[in-house]
C-alpha cells in the first residue's frame, strides 16, 4: 500500500473527528480520545491561520500525549521489530512520530460543522478497553469509530483506530512492510522522513 493511500485513509477515518462531543465518558480510557478530539476541533476551526508548522506544533504535545506511539510503532513495523537494533528501533519511534503528527497536521485545516459522540459506555477486553464513537458529518452517512486504548505507565494511551471495523494500524504495518522487504529499517527510516518532509511542504 502506497504512503498516498495511507495518507487518504488517514484522512477518511480522522478528518471526520471535527465536531463537538455529544456525550463524554467519566472512564479515564476515554480522555486520550476527548483531547485528541478537541484539539483537531481547534486545529481546524483555524483553517488557514496557521500554517503547516504551526499546525503540527499544535497538535504534537497533544498526539504525542493521546497516543502510545512507542509501541505503535512497534506494532506496525511488525515481527521484524526484534531484529532491529535499539538505535534503529529508538530512530524509528521518532520518525514515526513525526509521520504521526505530520498527518494529522495535513489533514486538518478546515471544518464543515460535523459533529462527534461518545459513547459512555467502555468496554473491556481483558487488558484493553474500547472507547466507541460516532461521527456524524453535516452532508454524509455517520461512521462508527472505535478506538482501541491500553494502560501506559499509569495513563491510558490510544494504540488503535477502527473504521467500521478497518484497523489504522494494519493498514500501516502493510505498507511499512514494503519499505522493510526493500531494505530493513533503514529503508523504512528512510521512508517514513521522506514522507514526512513531504507533508510537511502541504499548506
């Protein structure tokens, strides 16, 4: 899967969180995803007053809070990751950090009053916990997100997002599997900056 496909379903599952809660959940598992929420409102209720940097100074310290992007990254490199060395593994949590926020700051420039609810209700599942949303555009069928969380050193951390069942971090680890069959970490390092700079040249 190509860095583009990847970049438009990013946009398709999360470009739609740009909306107010409806409803808000007292379970701590549910607070990554409320400020990750709101800080894309602020992101994109600005438009084009921020500029692309702006934008991902913004929204950083939030994604890097929301999200367990350590062990996402380890997630979505896959079996690979323990063949990696820690310099390597260490170089590709910040590069895909900096892919992470990088996206979101692409993908969030603009808002067209859609509207986001959550569900109160958590589940559990064993060690994990489910926090269930729903996004309900102004113009476009509502999509059902659920957002996969874990306990991190004391916080609840998101490692995961389902779009009507269709998991972000499969996604990725398909087509970070083309750069490692390619040439190791290195290749997917060099990929992932690459893409970043990238994003990083969008308005």
């Amino acid at each position: 899967m190509t860095s583009k496909l990847v970049t438009v379903l990013c946009a398709a599952v999360f470009a739609l969180f740009t909306g107010a809660v409806q409803a808000a959940t007292a379970d701590p598992a549910a607070v990554p995803v409320q400020n990750l929420t709101a800080a894309l409102v602020q992101s994109m209720k600005a438009g084009s007053s921020l500029s692309m940097t702006e934008r991902y100074q913004k929204l950083q310290p939030v994604i890097e809070q929301a999200f367990a992007l350590p062990i996402v990254t380890k997630l979505a490199v896959g079996p690979e990751w323990a063949t990696f060395s820690p310099e390597q593994q260490q170089a590709l949590i910040t590069a895909f950090t900096r892919f992470t926020i990088a996206n979101y700051a692409s993908n969030f420039h603009s808002f067209d009053g859609q509207k986001f609810e959550m569900d109160d209700n958590v589940l559990t599942r064993g060690t994990e916990k489910i926090v269930r949303t729903r996004v309900i555009p102004a113009h476009d069928t509502p999509v059902n997100l659920l957002y996969r969380t874990r306990e991190v050193d004391g916080s609840w951390k998101i490692i995961d997002v389902y779009s009507d069942g269709v998991s972000s971090l499969a996604l990725r680890r398909s087509d970070f599997a083309a750069a490692i069959a390619k040439g190791g970490a290195p290749e997917l390092l060099s990929y992932l900056n690459r893409t970043s700079d990238d994003l990083m040249k969008s308005k």
